[in-house]
C-alpha cells in the first residue's frame, strides 16, 4: 500500500492539539519516572544524571535537574528558535511538577523490577515521543538529539539510546549491578520507541 501525502507531509498543530499533546506526554513520562523509582531503577537521560548527582553530592534532585538542563536550553533557544525552548520549558516543568505530585496522589507497593524497566521504558518513551511530536521535548539529551537529527539527519532515538545506556551503566556506583543492568533496558526500550517511531519524513507535527 503506497503512503498518502498526509504520511509524509508535516501537520500543522493547533495550540488545543499542543496542550493536550503537553499533557499526554507529561503524564505517560511522569507514570515512566514512578515505575522505574518503584523498582529502584535508574532513570535516563537528564533526570537519571540528577538522580546520580544527588547521590554523590547530596544536592536536591529538583535543583541539579534544573541545572543539567540549563546549557541543553541554551542550544535550543540558540539553534532551534524560541518555540521550541518554551514548549521544552512547559513540558519539563509540567513533567517536575507530576513527579512531584504523584506520590501523594497514589504509591507501587510491590513491583518486579524486571517489569518495571520493560513498562517503564515504553511509556517514558511513549511520553517523550507525544512531546517531539507536538515541537517540545524533555529537555537535556532529548533537545540535543532532535536538534542532529534535524541538522545532521543523525536519528534521534539511537543517539538518545547511546547517550541514556551510558547514563545508567554509570548508576553502578549507587546500585546493585541486577538494578543497573534493569535500568539498562529501560533505557534502551525508552531510546526503541523514539527510534522506531521518530523518524526524518514520518509524521512531524509543527
């Protein structure tokens, strides 16, 4: 069967369609954050280096995520317009805010923490891939691997697996080698899901 022009050709988004795409994204990845913190995993990307910085510094998680983001801003501000910064912006603060929210709102008692990289891995990427889809990002590594792909036709979803594996190898120095090697998968199946589906000509939402 022969793609329509619609398969290929950019759609323009509504600031309606934005909004709602902002708050599927930033609900799947904040529900991705919960199960890998309830297996004691590691998360990726920019988020998992603020878990890793605390860690060995003791600093507030909140503020060093705040801040290992700051020079991914910069780039996007500078090279990719300041749209896509602000919609950036709203997505990592409305994903800081539900991850802030949510353990008061309900807890995982009992999770295995094999399932927990697998389902925790598809729906953050499945989150990430909502955001990139509505011109947005979550920040950090995502911004950077967007802006290549973009620029250098690198695609977004393998520099985002490289880059978040590597992430959370170095987690060995706060977890047991079986929750690294968990957190891994995680992170490959989340960097999958922008791979598979993120790709240069395929649906680009604007």
């Amino acid at each position: 069967m022969s793609p329509t022009p619609d398969d290929t050709a950019a759609h323009t988004h509504t600031w309606l369609d934005d909004m709602q795409g902002f708050v599927i994204g930033a609900v799947l990845s904040s529900l991705g954050v919960a199960l890998f913190s309830a297996g004691g995993l590691m998360t990726s990307g920019t988020a998992g280096l603020a878990f890793l910085l605390h860690y060995l510094t003791g600093l507030g998680v909140g503020l060093l995520f705040i801040l290992v983001n700051l020079p991914f801003f910069a780039l996007a501000f500078w090279r990719m317009g300041w749209v896509f910064a602000a919609k950036s912006f709203v997505a990592v603060t409305l994903l800081g805010v539900l991850v802030e929210v949510q353990p008061h709102i309900f807890k995982i008692a009992v999770i295995n923490p094999l399932y927990a990289a697998i389902a925790g891995g598809l729906v953050l990427g499945m989150g990430a891939l909502a955001l990139v889809r509505h011109g947005g990002s979550l920040g950090g590594v995502n911004i950077l691997a967007v802006y290549l792909q973009q620029t250098r036709g690198l695609r977004a979803g393998k520099l985002q697996m490289a880059v978040d594996a590597c992430i959370t190898i170095a987690a060995i120095i706060v977890l047991p080698l079986e929750k690294v090697a968990y957190s891994v998968l995680g992170a490959v199946l989340l960097g999958a899901v922008l791979a598979i589906n993120h790709k240069p000509g395929r649906y680009m939402g604007v």
